[in-house]
C-alpha cells in the first residue's frame, strides 16, 4: 500500500555491503525473475517485491568482477 508520498512499503529491509544486489523475491518459484539493482545512494527498492535494500555505511562499490 502507498504512504502519503505515493511510495510503496517496504516489504523487508535488507542492509548490503555492495552496490550492485540481485533480488529473486525469494520464496523459490514464488519469486520473481531475477534482477540486478544498483544502488547510487545509499538505497534501492525493488520494482517487483518491494524489498527495500540499504547499503551499510563504509561498504564498498562492488568492483572486482
């Protein structure tokens, strides 16, 4: 359900050390397709399950791969 600004709840917060997530939904089958989510910030939500991730203060950018 939207809040005052129109933005969906976070369904889970997830707090990551990197930049670049995958998200699935979980649940198996259940899920969703697989996507990557960048974070620019310091946080992103999901489009398909709302899952809210947080990336955790001095983590770093993902590279090395």
């Amino acid at each position: 359900m939207p809040d005052a600004a129109g933005l969906a709840a976070p369904t889970e917060i997830i707090h990551v050390d990197h930049r670049t997530v995958p998200c699935d939904g979980g649940d198996g089958a259940l899920g969703h397709p697989r996507v990557f989510l960048y974070i620019e910030d310091e946080r992103v939500m999901c489009p398909y399950c709302s899952r809210l991730y947080i990336l955790n203060p001095g983590a770093d950018d993902g590279h090395g791969h």
